[in-house]
C-alpha cells in the first residue's frame, strides 16, 4: 500500500506541483490550501505531512503545534523562511525536518523517503476524528479545541466517540444507551438527554458551535456539515 502524504500550502500552484511529483514518486497524495482544510483530512491518517509556515489565518507553526498531540506522522516544513531562529522554532512547534524554498524536488523526495523509513521503525499512531476544528484523539481519549483541552468524563468521552464516529446518523436514546452503555447495562436510557446535554453546554462554552443536533421524536445526531 502507498504511503499517504498530505501537502498544505496555502499556493495551489505548490500544491499541484508536488502532489504532480510525489504520485510519480509512488505516493497517494493529499492537498489543502488552508490550516481548517488540512484538520479536516486528518481522519485519513497521513503518513507525513508537508507543511508550508506562511498561511494566512492559523500559519504552519501554529497548526503544528495544534495537532502534534495527535498526529504521530512526520511534519516537515516548507517554507521560504531562512534564519537559524526560525529553524528551531519550526523544530520547537513539532516538525521534524526544516525545508527551505527554494529546494530541489530530488531533495525533497530523498527526505520524505528518509523520514517514512524512520517513522516505520517506530510507528504508533493514535486515532483521530475531526469536526469542523474539533480534533478528538481516539487512543489518548482527549478532546481539543484550537488547542485547548475540553475535559470530558469517561461516560461522555464514550458517548461524543460513538457520535461522531456515525455522523450524520440519527440514533434513538436506546440505541445510544445500547452502544455506549452495553446490552446488559442495568439502567435507564433516560440519561442520554442530561448527558447530551452536558456535553453540548460544554462545546458550546468553547467552540461556539452546536455538534449534536436532536431530531424530534426521533433522537440525536452529529453533525458533520454546518452552513
């Protein structure tokens, strides 16, 4: 299977020129123009990530240091930033290699290459599910926003999880109780309202946005598109 690169620049001549160069190198590429695009595609589980410092909006570094936590991948900076200072900053946010334009392609094919074989000797790569800047890390079991972590209880951790793992499917409290809970869970299904609840109360304190949408007479969903 073809290593899985995902390339964010905010040019999209940049970004076709190297996604033109790595599928001719073997490699199943990825691109984003922006930080929101490239969180969006994270679920895809890069195997590294090619990342430009000067965006507009939340610039490379800061979206490093936002999604180190929960990408385990190689990041390697490409950027036309020259000065020692910024070298290690880019090391400082979370990148693992420092790219500066302009570079050869052979270069930074030799490099990619080099930083997959050593990330193969010692992958451990957590899950992640994003939603609209929402970033929730499987393994770690860790919610954040814009990095800050928003503390969930275990119990809602479950329930947020198995949501947003179904987006877009609409689910009665019993069968959310079901899932999270267990068959043979001694309870009621009644619960879900008060947990739902709580955990909209506590997105919306944060993101201001409302992930769990609830259908009448139905149930609750999440929501995978906002307008």
């Amino acid at each position: 299977m073809a290593y899985k690169i995902l390339i964010v620049d905010d040019e999209k001549m940049m970004t076709e020129l190297l996604t033109d160069h790595l599928q001719d190198c073997g490699y199943e590429t990825m691109a984003a123009n922006s930080a929101g695009e490239a969180i969006s595609l994270l679920p895809k589980q890069p195997d590294l990530i090619i990342l430009d410092i000067n965006m507009p909006g939340m610039d490379g570094l800061e979206l490093c240091r936002n999604i180190r936590s929960h990408i385990a991948c190689p990041i390697l900076f490409l950027t036309a930033r020259i000065t020692e200072q910024d070298k290690i900053n880019g090391l400082q946010y979370g990148g693992d290699d420092y790219i500066t334009k302009p570079f050869s392609l052979g270069e930074l094919s030799a490099r990619v290459a080099a930083h997959l074989r050593r990330d193969e000797r010692s992958r451990s790569r957590p899950s992640v599910l994003t939603s609209n800047g929402l970033i929730v890390n499987l393994s770690q079991r860790l919610v954040s926003w814009n990095g800050q972590e928003i503390a969930f209880s275990k119990r809602e951790f479950d329930l947020i999880a198995f949501l947003m793992t179904n987006a877009n499917q609409v689910f009665d409290k019993e069968r959310i109780y079901e899932m999270v809970w267990g068959y043979d869970a001694e309870g009621d299904s009644n619960v879900i309202k008060e947990y739902v609840r709580k955990i909209r109360a506590r997105l919306r304190e944060v993101t201001g946005l409302d992930y769990i949408e609830t259908v009448w007479g139905v149930g609750y969903k999440w929501k995978k598109d906002f307008p």
